[in-house]
C-alpha cells in the first residue's frame, strides 16, 4: 500500500496540469492566504480595542463557545443555504470562503486580546506617565509586547484554516482536498493516501514557519538576558535579570487556549 | 424539530457511536499521557522533546490522520478503530503538555514532605502530585473531551457513523432539519462531555471549595 501512494507522489504526470499537485497546492495556499488575511483584519483591530479598552470581552467568550460548533456542520449548513444564492464557481468557493474566515476569527480574536491584556500595568501607568496618550500607548508599548501572543493566535488560525480547507473540498472546494474526497469517491487509496500527506506536509510546513515568526515576535527586551543582545553603551546594560515582565513564549505556547476546535 | 421527532432511535445510536469514538480515546489518552508527562517532568531534558513532539503530531488534519492510519495499522479505510486511534492520538497530544503542567503547580514543599514522610516515587505520584494536579489535568481534558466530540464528526466523511452522519447525509439530500440536528446533537453532547469532567474533578478534588 506504501508503495503505491509513494509512486503516485513521485510520477512527475500527478504534478502537472489543472488538476495536479502543483496547482492544487497552489489553490490551497491561496485560499488559506486570502482567509487569514480578512480574519486578521476583521480580529486583530477588535481584540486590540478589547484588550486595551477592557471592554467588549464577552466577544472573546462568544467567539469560544462557537468553536464547539462541529466545524463540518458549520460547512454544510453554510453551503446549503448560500449556494443557491450565489452563481458560477462561486457558489463553490463564497460559502467555503466565509466559513474559513468564521472559524479563523476566534484564534486571532483571542491572542490579540491575550496579549494585550497580560501586559503588565506598571507597564502600562509607566507609559502613560511619561506622557503617552492612549493611542500612542495601544502602539508602541501594548502592541509590541502583545505580539507573541498575537502571532500564537494567527499560528493557531492558519492551522485550523489549512485543515478545514481540506474538507471543505467536499462542498466543491478546489485545493489539495480534492485529492482525498475525489479519491474516496473513487475508492483509490493510493490518491488519497497521497494527498493526506501532501495536506499533513503542508500543515507541518505552515506550523513551523509560524513558530519562527512567533520567536522573531518577541521584543528584544523580554528574551531572557542571555538571548538578549548587549549594548555596551546602554548603562543599565548588562546581566540584570528583566523585573517580571518577561514573557517568553516557547514554540507551541497557547496550543490548549486557541488552537482546538479546528477541523 | 420534526425531523429530529421522527428520527429519535437513528439519533440515540448515533449519538452513543459518537460517545464512544470521542469518549473511549479521551480515556486512553489520559492513560498514555500520564506517564510520558510524569517522565518529562522527571527528566527536564525530555520535556521540550515530548511536547514538540506530541505538538507535532497535533498538526495533521484530522481527515488526513483518519485516512493515513490504514497505512500505519494496517486495517481497512471504514474500520472505527481508525478514528479511535487518531483520536487517541490527538487526546495525548493535548494532555501531555497539560499534565506536565499540572505536575509543575505540586507545591515543591508539598512533595518534599511526602518525601520526608517515607513515600516512594510511585506512591508519591499516585497519592500526592496526582490528585494535586486534578485541575489543571482537568481544565486540559476539558479542551480535549469538546475538541473530540466536535472532531469525530469528521469521520462521517470516510463513512464512519456517527452524529456527523446526520450532517453529510443532511446536506448531501439537502434535509436542513437533519442537517441542523446534527449541529444541535454534537453541541449538546460536547456540553455533556464538558460538564461530566468538570463532575468528576469535583468529586476527586473534595478539598477544593465549591
């Protein structure tokens, strides 16, 4: 059985054209752009207001609690009610397409929010008695130290955007699904063998790159002193240990808080 | 609703499918995640190892793993032991790096003094840092036992019967009030899932105030 999905994998003819591993791929990573893109543009800003403006947090809570939802259930009953509404190929991509933004949101929501919020208020107060307006505080000091966490929470996103791209080739969605509900269709093992590891390849891809962007995310000033880089002409530099505001977050942080209910 | 009244004994059998595939792997991983968590909170060294690891296997899409595990176990595509191990092996991927956790918050002169009073390492584990740990493990089976139920419905899709049976078959004949069954049953079973462990760590944990 290995051997077969292996040479499907490996027969240079499955990798080009419409419907090969290349494009498929291409759509795939397409579409899971396009939907963090709108979900981080419609969640960072709102779990930024809410983590710095305290207000608005049974947002976050909503957005959890819809997570339970059965991710296929939210699928199904989208494509069911839109696609009679929306013509051409877009009755195949619109519904798969907002689904994916609906889930993607919760993750961001709350990392943004998470980060904003574990910021220390001494922090905080320190910005604003130096004369920071609230705004100017939100930028340069709440932002900056959010991120870690926000990125965890956009990590956390694109995982769950990549898996449930792959069912969502059920409702007619293009991508490297396609190989796995088109070769179930068909009884070909060997097809959707190999696309499961194409999508399980591409989902370990994406997880690592977002984990190095998480480690790039952390502010010089809150890695522990022996990551942090010396400045010999700063006069409190030196092997002073940071005062508690510290948060190093090591790869695969926040996994139980946002990253569950995918798929 | 009418369709959910004419159809209670598909949706009782179903649902009890769904609570075992979901349910019987939330146990087994439990099982397995103790005891790697216990080892790589012994052995510091093996605790960036064993989550990263676990984290790792976490990525794979679950219709991916379902699909992919005829290959590692040899059984056929429509066997239910599929998703019960892929399941399984998401469980321990969740709870592992929570029972390190749990393990962490023993207070450190709370296992000194089992230590002085003579307890072993195993008695050690098993009547102090464990039940100290009850909530934190807890809150992660928590997570664990609603991303389960909410996961197993994907199986639906490789043809294992379950509550998400209800959905694919709603959708495929286009029956909205199958379909909406389907998302009603799984969410009330997550809630049922969720409120059993929240149970059980309070019956363990008598000690902590209600």
């Amino acid at each position: 059985m290995i051997a077969s999905v292996w040479s499907w994998l490996t027969d240079p003819a499955n990798w080009r054209g419409a419907g090969g591993i290349s494009s498929r791929l291409g759509e795939h990573l397409g579409y899971s752009a396009v939907v963090i893109l709108i979900a981080a543009a419609i969640a960072i800003p709102l779990g930024l207001w809410s983590g710095h403006s305290g207000r608005g947090r049974w947002l976050i809570s909503a957005a959890n609690a819809a997570r339970a939802v059965p991710t296929i259930g939210l699928l199904f009953a989208t494509s069911l009610w839109l696609g009679p509404h929306v013509t051409g190929d877009l009755a195949f991509t619109v519904p798969s397409i907002l689904v994916l933004v609906l889930l993607a949101i919760p993750p961001i929501l709350a990392g943004a929010y998470a980060g904003v919020e574990a910021v220390d208020p001494a922090v905080r107060d320190a910005a604003r008695g130096m004369g920071l307006t609230g705004p100017q505080v939100l930028r340069k000091v709440e932002v900056p130290l959010a991120l870690p966490l926000l990125v965890s929470g956009l990590r956390s996103a694109v995982l769950q955007v990549v898996a449930t791209a792959t069912i969502a080739a059920y409702v007619g969605l293009g991508g490297l699904g396609r190989y796995l509900i088109d070769g179930l269709a068909s009884g070909r093992y060997a097809v959707m063998a190999g696309g499961a590891v194409l999508v399980s390849g591409l989902a370990l891809v994406a997880d690592l790159v977002m984990a190095a962007l998480q480690r790039l995310a952390a502010s010089p000033g809150l890695l522990p002193p022996g990551r942090r880089k010396r400045r010999s002409d700063r006069p409190d530099a030196g092997p002073d240990p940071p005062h508690g505001t510290t948060v190093d977050v090591p790869a695969g942080q926040d996994r139980e808080g946002s990253r569950t209910h995918r798929r | 609703m009418t369709w959910a009244l004419d159809h209670l004994g598909v949706i009782a059998s179903l649902t009890w499918r769904h609570t075992l595939l979901a349910g019987i792997p939330l146990l087994l991983g439990l099982l397995v995640a103790i005891p790697l968590g216990w080892v790589a909170h012994r052995v510091p060294a093996l605790a960036p190892v064993t989550i990263v690891g676990t984290g790792l296997l976490y990525t794979i899409p679950s219709l991916a793993l379902f699909i992919l595990m005829p290959l590692v176990l040899g059984t056929r595509i429509l066997d239910p032991i599929n998703v019960v191990v892929a399941m399984t092996v998401y469980t321990v991927a969740l709870l592992v790096r929570t029972v390190v956790d749990g393990l962490r918050s023993v207070p450190a002169d709370v296992d000194a003094a089992a230590t002085a009073m003579g307890f072993g390492r195993f008695r050690r584990l098993w009547q102090v840092q464990l039940p100290l740990a009850i909530p934190v493990i807890a809150a992660g089976l928590r997570v664990a036992a609603v991303s389960n139920v909410s996961i197993v419905s994907i199986a639906s899709l490789i043809g294992v019967a379950q509550l998400g049976s209800l959905l694919t078959d709603g959708y495929n004949r286009a029956i909205a009030g199958e379909l909406l069954t389907g998302i009603v049953a799984a969410l009330l079973l997550a809630l049922v899932f969720d409120l059993v462990v929240v149970g059980t760590a309070r019956l363990l944990t008598p000690w902590r105030s209600p």
